[in-house]
C-alpha cells in the first residue's frame, strides 16, 4: 500500500519508541526505573488543588463545546497578566493563542513562518526540532553544541549560518538538558539576529526566532531566566514564544498551551490551527483562566513545586558526582532548571562482568537498562551523534526515596564493569 512521501520518510519520536520499550518490560514484571519521559507522575507530582476543583466545576457547569478559535477571552486575559506580573512581558489578549498544550503551537509557528525549502536553524542536542523541519518540507541547520557551553548554542555558533536562515528555534531552559541561558549569551543571539533583519531590509522576509520557554518558572534557586524581548525590545517583532501549564503546574495531560507574539502572526496561527482543531478543552481553559487569575495560588504552588523537583535533581546530581569521585566513568552538569538532569556515561571500551564489551552507546543503555534497572535517554534521541555519552534524566516520575537507591544500583552496576588493558609491545 502506498502513501504519502511525508508518512512514508516520517521518523517516529525515538523517546516515546524507548519509554513504550520500558514501559513494557514493566508489564512483564520487572523492575525499572524510568526517567525516560519529560512527564510527571501524578502520585508524586499532582496539578494543583485548587486547578482540579475548578476544572470539575467547569465540566459540571457544562462548559463542553467548542471554545474560541483563539482561546477564551478569560484565560488569555489571565495569561496576559501572568506574564506582566511574573515575566515582565507586555502581551495583550490578542497577541496570545490558547491551544492544545505546546506541541500545537510550535507546529502553528513552523507552519505560519516556514516555506517548503526554507532553513530552520536548531542546535542539538534539542527537542523534536528536526520532526517539525521535516513535517514543513524545511531544511534543517544543525549546530551541535558542547558540554563546556552546557550544551547551549551561543551567536558564534549561529553566526556562520544566520543569513541563510528563516526560522531560528531556542528553548530556554532547554529539553534535554535543563540548562538555560545566561544574560549576555542571548543578548548576543538578538543582537545578531536583529542586524541580519536590517541587512535583509523590510522587503525581505526577516529571521524570526521561536522561543520556547515552557520550563520557565521551574528554575533553581539562584539561576535566572531570560527572554528576548526583554533583554532586547526591538525583537518582539520577530520573536513567537511557546508557552504553556504543562511543565510549571505538571498538567502534562491537562493540554493547556500557549504562544505570544505579532498579532499578525498570532492570526495566522490562529487560522491554522482553527483548520486542525487542536483547542485546549474549553472547561480546562476556564479551569486555568480561573486558577492562573490568582496569582498567589500560583505563587504557593510553584514554591513547593520547585523544591520537590530541585531535591531530586539535586539528589541524583550530588549522587552522580560521588560516583565520580570514587573513581567511575561519569559526570553530570549541576542543575539549573526544569525536570532534568544531563548526566554522563563514559563507559564505551568497557567489559561486562560476562565479558561483552559496550562498544556503542545503544550497548551503555541497555546495560543500564538490565544491571542498573536505570532507563534514561541518550542525547542522540535528541539529534547529537551516535557516539555521544550525554543523557536526559528525567525526575518528574520519581520519588525522592528512589534517588538513592538508584544511585546504589548503578555503583553495583558500575562496580560490575572492566576496563580492557591494552598490552604494549
């Protein structure tokens, strides 16, 4: 049977193709730990109280038809003002789109600024960036990025490619990595970005920028985020965010998402995605209009939300580094943000207590997998090379008890392993 060239080349999401594969050596009965998915689990990490009770009454009030095309009036309201008060962002209700979670925006964005054959630039490693360039028939600019810069990209890196680019996409803090970026790093971007747009002149179509900052509330004590706009106002011009609920209030399957930017473009997102049907549900939008009206209910939940994240990402890094200093082959990037953790396993070369030698990254991960009961992602899923020993841990799933004892079962997993000696000569 044939189909369409699209179906037929599409890459499926190599994290959801790892977690099902977890997820069904669970079903059979053993024991795994997964930190594979950027999700929560709703024992350890529930929505607001507050949120649930409101979303019932919504249902119970009948609020079960179609919503408005750009979202209600009520919850983009209270969006705009979240984001005076807290982000320090001017968005009027008109210049905001209310959809289904993030995925709909990003894919609205793509489709409202790139052309077929148009460049899309996106570092790796980063989130699903390469799956929307295909679905848009673009092409993709890939700069891969290193541990010494946190795996953020900086306009050194950008600057070789940035005059033959339409689309740059950023996301702050970053999936995979729960880094974010610094003051002077993304003033940098802008200002390159901005001096391309002046060259290209306002007959041209200028570089636009997608600013994902779905994580941006959820950052550790001490790390500060940034924005474009902010930093450089000239940018909201050419600046489209994604936005959402999801990761700040956990409410990864409440599908509450939202983007800001040029009413011009966000009215032809909005006729996008009034063509795909991809709303938020209308009782969860009046739930979260509600809920988000609030701010000091927004304010509580965050605190104690940050502090359970940050404990688990502190655990599993303060665990990663003692496992260093005893001697074994990994690292691990202190936390900044988000529900993620970049940890390392530099254990290519070496010798299972059987005797198979890992020798590729897919050979790490399934001894994780099988010694450790660790399931996590390696940053090839998220664009960087085969070969690289990077990885996404990810903590919304777990308990804070769970911590140490995966860090027990990997120095027994570890502990396990040998390195070959080489005989000279």
């Amino acid at each position: 049977m044939k189909v369409s060239q699209l179906a037929e080349n599409i890459i499926g999401s190599e994290i959801i193709k790892l977690a099902a594969e977890v997820n069904e050596k669970i079903k059979q009965g053993q024991e795994v730990f997964n930190l594979t998915i950027g999700d929560f689990n709703p024992k350890e990490f529930p929505i607001p109280a507050k949120l649930k009770e409101y979303i019932v009454e919504a249902y119970s009030a009948d609020q079960t038809n179609y919503p408005a095309a750009d979202g209600m009036l009520e919850l983009r309201q209270s969006v705009s003002n979240l984001l005076k008060q807290r982000g320090g962002l001017d968005y009027k209700a008109d210049e905001i789109l209310i959809a289904g979670g993030a995925r709909p925006i990003i894919y609205a964005i793509y489709s409202a600024l790139v052309d077929p054959t148009d460049s899309v630039l996106f570092a790796t490693p980063s989130w699903n960036n390469n799956h929307y360039t295909y679905l848009h028939r673009g092409k993709s600019v890939v700069v891969e990025t290193s541990p010494e810069a946190n795996f953020m990209p900086s306009a050194k890196d950008i600057k070789p490619y940035i005059s033959e680019v339409s689309l740059v996409a950023l996301c702050s803090p970053q999936n995979p990595t729960g880094t974010v970026f610094t003051k002077e790093g993304l003033e940098e971007i802008c200002d390159l970005i901005l001096e391309e747009n002046k060259k290209r002149g306002s007959a041209a179509k200028p570089v636009y920028l997608m600013y994902d900052q779905i994580y941006w509330a959820l950052m550790t004590d001490g790390v500060n985020h940034y924005d474009p706009v902010s930093l450089r106002p000239e940018m909201k011009n050419y600046t489209v965010f994604v936005d959402g609920i999801s990761k700040s209030l956990a409410a990864t399957g409440v599908r509450v998402g939202w983007a800001m930017g040029p009413k011009f473009i966000i009215d032809k997102m909005k006729s996008i995605l009034s063509h795909i049907g991809a709303w938020a549900p209308k009782a969860e939008q009046m739930a979260s209009a509600k809920f988000l009206s609030d701010l000091n209910l927004y304010d509580e939940f965050l605190v104690e939300q940050k502090q359970k994240i940050n404990a688990r990402l502190t655990g599993f890094y303060k665990g990663m580094q003692a496992l260093k200093s005893e001697g074994f082959s990994v690292d691990a990037i202190s936390p900044q943000a988000a529900i993620y953790l970049t940890v390392r396993f530099a254990l290519h070369g070496q010798k299972t207590a059987d005797g198979k030698l890992l020798e590729t990254t897919k050979d790490v991960t399934k001894y994780l997998l099988e010694e450790a009961k660790l399931a996590i992602v390696p940053f090839y899923a998220f664009g960087s090379k085969e070969s690289s020993d990077w990885y996404r841990l990810s903590v919304g799933t777990c308990s804070l008890e769970d911590v140490d004892f995966i860090i027990e079962n990997l120095r027994k997993a570890l502990s396990k392993l040998s390195v070959e000696k080489t005989v000279s000569a």
